[in-house]
C-alpha cells in the first residue's frame, strides 16, 4: 500500500469511522480532517479532532508504520511539534514531540474496506493505456464533464507560469513578453527555441521604429536569425543583408549563429525561413499585438488578425536562392488555431487573473471553446473510450488528464478515479 491511500481514506472519510480510539484507549472524533499540505510539513493542516474530552486544533500526520516518523527525522523539525494525531496503517513504535509528551496515534489497518484497497492496487499496477480503463465508462457523465471544466483550468494554470516567469524578466512588460512567447510558437516546437532567441535579441521598440517598412521588418529579422550569413545569388536575400548590415551597426545587434535553425525532417510550410516572412508580415501589420487580442471578442478575428499575405519572393520559394512552385505561403486555420491555444487563450487567462478579472478569463474559456477539437493520437484513444471532445476546450482538458493523471497513476486526486473507489 502506499502511503498515498492513507491521505484519500482520511481525506473523504473512507475508512470505519465506528468507535474510533488511540492506541491508547482514547475516543476520537474527527470534526475536521485538515486542509491537505502539498507542500513541506505535515500532511493535514488546521484539522479539529476530539480526543477523550478534550477538543484539539492542529495538524495531522500520516504514514504507512510510525517509525516512520523517526526515519523522515520529523523528531528533529519543529513544524511536526503541533501535530495532535498521528494516523498510520500499524504502529510499530511510539512516537513523542521534543518536549516528551506523546502524540495520540490512529491505526488505520482494519479499518480500510479490503474492495477499496484491491481496487485501488489494481488501478496502481495495470499497464493499460489508462489505469481505469476497464471502468471509466462505469463513472457518471456529469462528473467527468465538470472534472474537465477543473482540468482546463488547471492546465492553463500550468501554461501560465512560463508566462509570468518572463513577465518579470520584462518588468512586466505585457507587449514584449507576447511578442517573444508568440515567436516561440511561431517556432514549431523544433524551433522554438532559436525563434524565442531571435525575439529577445532584437527588442520589439526596435521593430517599432520600422514598422511601417516591411522590407526593413524582413531585414531586422532574417538579418539577426543568422539566415543570411550566406553568398547569396538572388537579388532579394543581397539586399536584405545589405540593409541589415547597416541596420546592425545602427543598433549594435549582434545576429544569431544560422546553426540553431532546423530545416530537417520538416514540412517545407514550417521551414524557419517562412515563418520568419511571416511573423515579419504580422509585426509589419501590427507591433502592438497583444493590444489587439486584448480587443478581440471570437475566434474570427484573431483569424482576421493573422491573416498574412507573404511578399513576392515567398510566394516562389522556402528558402533563399531556390525557386519551388508558386504557392500561397499563409498561415492556415489549423496553425492560427494553435496560436489560441498555445498563445493567446493563456495569455488572456493570466490578464483576467492578475487583474481579478473575470472578463477576458472568461473571453479564454470561449474561444477555446468555438475551436473545434484537437486530432492527435491522445484525442483518438479517449474517443475509443467514448469520450466525444465538441471542442479544444475538451480536448485541452482530456490531454491534462491523460499527462498529468494518467500516465503517473494520480487515481486518488482524479474525479473519475475517486468515482470508482467509491463505487
């Protein structure tokens, strides 16, 4: 058994709650069971328990065997001396605070219901592609759409710290941070990193000042990326370093080695150079974007906002110096849409939260919710276990499930896995 188990029968009071004593004869009523601790200390906070006649306010600690206590060196942390019981599965030794008195132990091992424990320890064990797989269908609709709903938000919580990490590095500069996390994602996952890279070596202001000249926005950018440290045949890359090369020395940039970029086992679309043509046409259409998604109200605009017309050069090739046939280079639905998951839709969320604002939290939540639902391997195994996503909502929320839960077997903190320990 692990020690987890302990925390979810005293949690939800799964465990033969009928004359409950300490091991040393005491009555025990448990008022509260304790706010639980994820953090250092011991496992239940503020708890209220009656213990003979004596009502005691204080913290609750857990463990499979007592001794425990003495392996962990909680004798020698004075965070455990308010500690006013200790629950364990056997009491093999008994355990004192610093100043001598002993602390009131609860045995736990005849009490937990055998079904939940085999229950639970086959949930632990299986290899299936989820642990509950043979009983998710058994759990009721309506708790596992508002775990979802929970899910959600947990996982734009998680999206957000990365978000709020920048922000400080920017002194909380809303539109620097948007624009360095929006070329991340421009990126591609393979080249995220060099495009997060590209952002914050070449600072927005700078981009400002040539907005209104898309050719020098081009030059600023596939100039510091490294792109065209190169002998070029073609007339448009030779003039973009030779306005680079002036642009350099006006603002002492110092440009990015061309070897962070991977062009490999990649779809030419995705290729680094035409995704720097196109977060250039969106500077040149806009420097302050985050501005504008702050402004936005439905899906259909932030498309709108995106909708990108490459220059000239872009339409004929993927990179420079070798002509491909002539092709319409802009972004498309599906990479917008990823933007809102993976951009805009967090951002919004961490603006509504550090401003206690439910508005644009709330503006987050539908246009994830007006995206259709995501296709990937994941998605396709949770349809075959009868989950039908409507949208990316759905869909964000089933991915938090299977990768936060799932796949490290968090049964006890899940909705669904409580709901078949229950039943």
């Amino acid at each position: 058994m692990k020690e987890d188990l302990l925390h979810y029968v005293w949690r939800f009071q799964r465990f033969d709650l009928h004359d409950l004593q300490t091991t040393e004869g005491e009555s025990i009523q448990v008022q509260q069971t304790g706010d639980h601790n994820h953090n250092a200390g011991p496992d239940f906070l503020n708890a209220r328990i009656k213990i003979g006649t004596t009502i005691w306010a204080g913290n609750v600690e857990m463990h499979l065997k007592s001794s425990d206590w003495t392996k962990h060196q909680h004798q020698k942390d004075l965070a455990y001396d308010n500690v006013i019981l200790h629950v364990v599965l056997e009491e093999d030794e008994n355990i004192q605070r610093q100043n001598g008195t002993r602390i009131p132990c609860l045995v736990l091992k005849k009490r937990i219901p055998n079904k939940l424990s085999k229950v639970y320890q086959k949930l632990l064990h299986n290899e299936f592609w989820i642990p509950c797989q043979h009983h998710f269908y058994a759990v009721g609709n309506m708790t596992k759409v508002l775990w979802l709903d929970r899910l959600l938000v947990e996982r734009l919580e998680s999206k957000i710290i990365f978000i709020e990490n920048l922000l400080k590095e920017n002194t909380n500069n809303w539109e620097t941070t948007f624009y360095q996390i929006l070329a991340r994602n421009f990126g591609v996952k393979i080249n995220a990193t060099p495009f997060e890279r590209l952002a914050k070596s070449l600072p927005l202001q700078i981009l400002g000042k040539h907005k209104s000249n898309l050719f020098q926005v081009e030059a600023l950018l596939f100039g510091q990326s490294g792109l065209l440290q190169n002998d070029f045949e073609d007339d448009y890359p030779k003039r973009l370093q030779k306005e680079f090369h002036f642009l350099q020395k006006k603002y002492q940039l110092t440009p990015l080695e061309k070897s962070n970029w991977k062009f490999l086992r990649m779809r030419p679309a995705n290729f680094p150079t035409i995704r720097i043509a196109q977060f250039a046409q969106l500077i040149f259409q806009s420097v302050h974007l985050f501005s504008k998604v702050l402004a936005v109200r439905n899906v259909k605009e932030i498309e709108n906002m995106f909708e990108l017309k490459l220059s000239n050069y872009w339409q004929t090739h993927y990179v420079f110096d070798k002509v491909s046939v002539k092709r319409n280079k802009s972004l498309g639905k599906n990479a917008i849409h990823l933007f809102v998951i993976n951009t805009i839709a967090p951002f919004l969320f961490l603006y509504g939260k550090s401003r206690d604002d439910d508005e644009y939290k709330d503006l987050a939540f539908r246009l994830l919710e007006e995206l259709k639902p995501e296709s990937n391997s994941i998605i396709t195994k949770w349809k075959e276990l009868g989950m039908e996503p409507d949208s990316a909502y759905q869909t964000q929320a089933l991915l938090q499930l299977k990768n936060e839960y799932c796949d490290r077997k968090r049964c006890l903190e899940c909705a669904v896995g409580n709901g078949i320990l229950k039943g």
